[in-house]
C-alpha cells in the first residue's frame, strides 16, 4: 500500500464522530509509518554483522619477526590467502589487488593507508624466502605473512577462507579455497 494512497483513505470524509475518526486516521497512518521500521529493525536484528577477520599470529618474511592483527590497528589492510605455487588464480588475483593498490597509490594520503597482505596457506613448501621473492613480483609494499598449519588454520578461519590440501599426484597440491 502506498503512503499517497493511504493518506488520501485516512483523509476521506467519513460519516462516523468526527473525534473517533480522526483518532483512527492519526492511529493507522502513525502504524504505516512503524511497520516499516518495525521490520527493518527486525531484519537487521535476525542477520547480525558479518565476522570477518580477528586474531591472528604469523611470521612477517621481510622482518622475520612476529606480526598479530594488531600490528595493523590504524590502516586498511587488503589481505589474500594464498600460495606461491598456485599456477594461474593467485597470480591473477594478485595482479589486481596491486593494480588497485598503484591506483591507490595516486590519490594523495590514501595509498599509503593501504597494505597489502598476501598470507600462504602452503607451511610446507612456502618459505619466508620464497614468499618474499613471490610477492616482489606484484607490488612493493606487499606484506607475505607464513606460519605453521595450526596458524595459518586460525587465521584462515578468523577470515573465513575454506583452506585444504587438494588431491596429491607427483608432486603436484592443489588447494580449495
């Protein structure tokens, strides 16, 4: 029901006491006016916020030293889960998180309130060494965080990124994210 519809069937004279009419009127339109409200408090109510991100606890490849999500309190952190022997989707992906971050990089004081984080989900073969030398290749500033299975699952989880070993041949992993 629209509201110009509504205002023209509350405003339309009627044969009933003028007091009790009115009443009736001012009570439906303030209802027409509630409900809506009334149900989009209640969706927001039922969905909640989104839980993403929280904790975590790894290894900086540049520094060797340890980093927590409180080592970025105060900027934008642009994050991907990945590893360094994925043949085509994280290197894609990367390439367009560092365009968009050159692009940042161009609007003075906003480049440098982004980092980019690149986290390995691959503790067996992604080295601090090799993280670094892989990220080199995107963009500068690009932070390559690595840690053990049972950090790089915490992380994963606090962000929500399904992580696991693919099927195993010759030497080839695959991982689902």
């Amino acid at each position: 029901m629209s509201l110009a519809w509504a205002f023209g069937f509350l405003t339309r004279k009627r044969t009933v006491k003028k007091n009790n009419d009115a009443k009736k009127r001012v009570n439906i339109f303030l209802s027409l006016l509630l409900i809506p409200k009334y149900v989009v408090d209640k969706q927001n109510r039922d969905m909640g916020k989104p839980k993403v991100g929280g904790p975590f606890s790894l290894v900086d490849c540049e520094t060797k030293e340890r980093v927590t999500d409180k080592s970025f309190l105060g900027k934008f952190i642009v994050i991907y889960f990945g590893f360094t022997n994925c043949p085509d989707v994280c290197p894609d992906e990367l390439e367009k998180m560092s365009h968009a971050i050159r692009k940042m990089d161009k609007m003075p004081g906003v480049g440098e309130m982004v980092t980019p984080v690149f986290v390995s989900v691959d503790p067996g073969r992604d080295t601090p060494e090799a993280v670094k030398e892989y990220i080199k290749e995107f963009h500068p500033r690009f932070v390559g965080l690595v840690g053990t299975e049972e950090e790089i699952q915490k992380a994963a989880k606090a962000y929500r990124i399904y992580v696991s070993k693919g099927i195993l041949s010759v030497g080839l992993r695959l991982f689902m994210f």
